[in-house]
C-alpha cells in the first residue's frame, strides 16, 4: 500500500494519493521453478489525480487520469546444473586463514 499526502506540485495544490498493490509466488521444492503473481493499482484509484489550483481571483480545479491498473504473471525457471552452484561456494583458503587470526 502506498500514500501520499496532500501536497504542492508548482502551483497545484494536489490531493492525497493512494493505491493497493498485491504479489503472491510460489516457489517449487525443487528450487529451479518460481510463479509469481501481482496486481497493480487493485481499487484504481490512481485513475484520477485530482487538485486545485489559485491564482488571484481564479480558481482551477484540476483532474488528471491515468491508467495504472495492470495484473502480471512471472515464471522463472533456473537452467544449468545445481551442482555448479554449489562449487561457486566453496571457501579458499584464504578464508581458512582469516577464521584462525580471530
């Protein structure tokens, strides 16, 4: 979730700001596939950005819409050998030496 106070834009005096996003994922056991799931903007009430705006005697209402309402689905899936992850990770022996100085 995410707000924003009434605030100045220039001379635009804009009205508060809020919206819902939303992620779900799921991970398999085996670690390689990820689904994720997120929607942007639930409620869309990011459509219309509204505020006033004064200038001497004239008042200006102003409405700006956007469309920021979107629903994206994710699948990542890790190729290669997981072995190879595992040697990447191996400790030197520099490392070794670093531990004993302690």
């Amino acid at each position: 979730m995410m707000w924003f106070k009434p605030t100045y834009d220039g001379i635009v005096q804009l009205d508060d700001i809020w919206g819902v996003d939303a992620r779900i994922e799921k991970t398999f056991p085996d670690n390689r596939l990820s689904l994720s799931l997120s929607a942007n903007d639930i409620f869309s009430t990011m459509d219309n950005v509204s505020g006033k705006m004064k200038i001497g005697n004239i008042n200006q209402t102003v409405k700006q819409g956007m469309s920021l309402r979107r629903v994206m689905l994710t699948v990542r899936y890790s190729f290669g050998s997981q072995q190879i992850r595992g040697a990447r990770n191996r400790s030197v022996g520099i490392e070794e030496e670093m531990g004993r100085a302690r």
